[in-house]
C-alpha cells in the first residue's frame, strides 16, 4: 500500500469549505486527520488552537 500525508494550514473556525472541498479532492481513502495543537495565552488564561492539519491519504 501507499501512503501520502498532506498538510493543510487552516483557521479552523473560517475555513470549513476549504477543508471539505480538499477532503473532497481527495483521489484516495483517508486514514486519519492529526491536528496539530498550539498553546497560546490570552488575558483569560491558557487556550490552544489549531495550526495545521496532517492528512494521511492511502493511495490505491
């Protein structure tokens, strides 16, 4: 089997479209979406957000 990861830069809460048109696109079967997760801080307190997205693609 083949495999192919993509990565796909992302503002979670304004770019859904974007996701489900590259989803979409998508030739193969996704395996798995890895969020990668970056801490900030705000006036509030700690918080983390969503920097990327790791698509892993199984190619036929």
């Amino acid at each position: 089997m083949t495999y192919r990861v993509h990565r796909l830069d992302t503002k979670m809460n304004k770019e859904q479209d974007k996701l489900e048109r590259f989803l979409n696109d998508l030739r193969g079967e996704v395996v798995s979406i890895i969020p990668n997760i970056k801490p900030t801080f705000q006036g509030m307190g700690a918080t983390a957000k969503v920097d990327f997205l790791l698509i892993v693609e199984r190619l036929r």
